[in-house]
C-alpha cells in the first residue's frame, strides 16, 4: 500500500503549525526553566526535535537514493535514551535562539526531504518499521507529543503561580 503523501505532509504541517505557535507563546524565561520533561525546558526539547528531525531528513535522503539499509536505529530504549542524552549534552551550551533557529531549519530539511522521496518508498521497511512510521514518529507525532507535554507543564505552572 503506497503512503498518500498529501494526507501526511498535511499531518505534518499541522502538527508543526500547532507546536511552533506554543513555542512562539513562550516567554524567555518559559523556554528555559526546567522541569517539561523530567529536567528538560523547552529549550531542550527544541533542540532534541531537532535532533529527530535531522535525522528524519538525512533518512528519506538516504531512501531516496537507495540506501535505506544504511538508515541507523537505535533499536531498543537504552540506546534510545543514550542517544537522547548525547544529543541534550551537545545542544546544551546553546542558547535559546540557537536552539529555535536549528528547530526551524530541521523542519525545512524534513519537509523537503519528504516532498522529495518517492511515495513508494515510503512503503519500504527499515528494521521493523516502515519508512513512513519512522518518519511520523520523528516528526509530527514527535511534535504533537512534546506539544502535548509543553500544554501539561504550562497548565501546570499556571495553577501553582495563582
């Protein structure tokens, strides 16, 4: 069954709209107190969606040109949560708007990256999960997600602060 890639660049404009009028919501001091995710700000998160959706790019690329097999998994939660932190560590002398400006342009590279991949592909299985789930998992349900967790965290505060 081939992707409609028109329904999921829909889903994934729409998941991006949602999360980047949040993180625009945001005050300074927002975007960098912690506590969003365990100890993570929102600065944080920026910057580990990026992460997942540079790599989504550089992914699709690797499909588009054949070379889906070279397509790097983590493969289980450990590895997964040492990758997370890796990429925290090397984001976290990065300012806020470092962060955001890298979250705006991982969101280019993805969305052009999947315009460019050819919807059969999408199809193709890459340890155990389709192209196009690999996709949606790093990017628009990643931002629906952390949207999610922003609105929870920011409900939060406005409960505690009045």
């Amino acid at each position: 069954m081939t992707v409609d890639k028109a329904k999921t660049e829909a889903e994934l404009h729409k998941a991006w709209d949602g999360i980047r009028r949040l993180v625009e919501s945001l005050s300074e001091r927002e975007l960098t107190e912690p506590g969003v995710v365990d100890q993570w700000s929102v600065k944080d998160l920026l910057g580990h969606m990026a992460f997942w959706a540079e790599k989504s790019a550089r992914d699709l690329a690797l499909v588009t040109e054949g070379r889906a097999g070279e397509i790097e998994t983590p493969g289980n939660d450990e590895i997964l949560n040492e990758w997370n932190k890796r990429e925290s560590e090397r984001r976290s002398n990065l300012s806020a708007t470092e962060l955001r400006d890298e979250w705006l342009r991982s969101f280019e590279a993805a969305a052009a990256a999947f315009r460019a991949v050819p919807a059969e592909k999408l199809d193709i299985d890459v340890k155990g999960w389709t192209v196009a789930h690999r996709f949606a998992e790093d990017t628009y349900r990643h931002y629906d997600e952390h949207a999610d967790q922003i609105r929870s965290w920011k409900r939060q505060l406005e409960t505690t602060e009045t």
